[in-house]
C-alpha cells in the first residue's frame, strides 16, 4: 500500500513537469516513513460482577487514539496526492457530504469511494401486537457502516501491537499480531430475541444490535433497550 502512494504521487508530480530534485526533496521523507501498527492497550482493571462480590481483576483491551485529524488536514493531504488545488478537493469534498447525506436519509445505502457504504438504521423495541406498533418504539437511530473488501484487507493485514499494563500501571508484556479477523455488520446473524423488556435483539435482516454487557455489576442485563438493529429495508 505504501509503495502505491508512492508511485501515485511520483507520476503526478512528473505530470505537472515537476524536476528530479524538487521531486526527491518532497518524495525523501515518504520513503522512509514508518509504517505503524495499530496500537492497543490491556490495562489490568478491577472488575465487579454483583454489588456484594469483591470483584476480580482482568486485562481489558482498549485501542489508542493517535490523534483527531481535522477536516482541512484530510483535504489538503488529499488535494496534495490528487494534484489539484485545496479549494476545489475542498469544493468536493463538501459536495460528496452533502449528497450522501441526502441520499442516506432518503433510505439508500451510499457508496463512501474507497472505504465502503454507510446507510441509516433504527433500534427498536419488538412488540406482539400490531396495534402496539408506534414511532415511540423507536429509541434510537443509527448510522451503519460497511467496509469494503480492500479495506477489511487492509485492516486485517495491518500489525497489532497490544502492550499490557498491570494494576500498578507497570508495562509487564508486549504481544504483536501481523493479521487477523475484521468484523462485518453485514454477516451478523439478523435473530430476534425477547429481553426483559421486551427489545429486539441483534434484528432486522442486515445489520443488529448490540447486546453485549456494558454493566459488569449486572452480569444477566445486557444492552437489552437497544436491540432493535435495522429495520432490514433499503
């Protein structure tokens, strides 16, 4: 993937008549940029089960944030591997935004170019009664996600590097991965289940929720009042 850019950019650069040395100069530094993993922490962290257990500690994953790339950083870089100017990616840019959006809330799934698609989803609660059946069921709307083959490949063959904290805040082991699996949202199975109050769980035909608990005090509730996933239609 590296060398692709690479290669891109050199034939714009000789395209706009460019020379050797101001071509080196911009080049230098890519060449011998670092690839980096994707970093991952496992902090050892005090986990409770019940309100009367002492609780039990466990290595809880979490992905670092290298930083927040503004909107004008990505235009430029962009702009910069395209050849054009800032002002018309950027025109495009806003362009792209505003059609996706449009088309989106019109109830299609949108091509993003390059990562994937994106299309609008609901989570709801699941009833027996067709008379039941209101927009008040309805507890959130989501934005859903589908990457594409190359970037599912790319991710998947990106390293990753998890470094493993202790209690005492002592990095005590560092693992590496060189691959692994990515997770599709389009693959889920679309199951629908009774919770405690009645949600729908990991629904829809395309895309569920998520009843995974985020409450370790309370082992036996998951994210039972978001279960309603996509309502399956396009």
């Amino acid at each position: 993937m590296h060398e692709e850019v690479l290669h891109s950019i050199t034939a714009k650069l000789r395209n706009k008549g460019i020379g050797f040395k101001e071509e080196e100069k911009f080049l230098q530094p890519l060449k011998f940029a670092t690839i980096m993993a994707l970093k991952v922490k496992a902090v050892e962290r005090l986990l409770k089960f019940d309100k009367e257990s002492a609780g039990k500690y466990r290595y809880v994953m979490k992905p670092e944030m290298y930083s927040s790339l503004t909107q004008a950083k990505v235009i430029k870089e962009a702009a910069l591997r395209s050849g054009v100017s800032q002002g018309v990616m950027k025109a495009c840019w806003d362009a792209a935004g505003e059609v996706i959006k449009a088309w989106a809330t019109e109830g299609h799934s949108v091509a993003l170019p390059g990562l994937g698609s994106m299309r609008f989803g609901l989570r709801s609660k699941a009833v027996e009664n067709v008379n039941d059946v209101k927009t008040s069921l309805i507890s959130s709307r989501r934005i859903i996600f589908t990457p594409s083959v190359d970037l599912k490949d790319e991710l998947a063959n990106t390293a990753i590097q998890i470094s493993c904290i202790d209690r005492n805040g002592k990095e005590v082991k560092r693992v590496t991965s060189t691959s692994g699996e990515v997770e599709d949202p389009e693959q889920e199975n679309g199951t629908t289940e009774s919770g405690n109050n009645g949600s729908t769980e990991n629904g829809g035909t395309q895309n569920g929720g998520d009843n995974s608990n985020t409450n370790p005090s309370n082992p036996t509730n998951g994210d039972n009042t978001g279960g309603g996933g996509d309502d399956g239609y396009n």
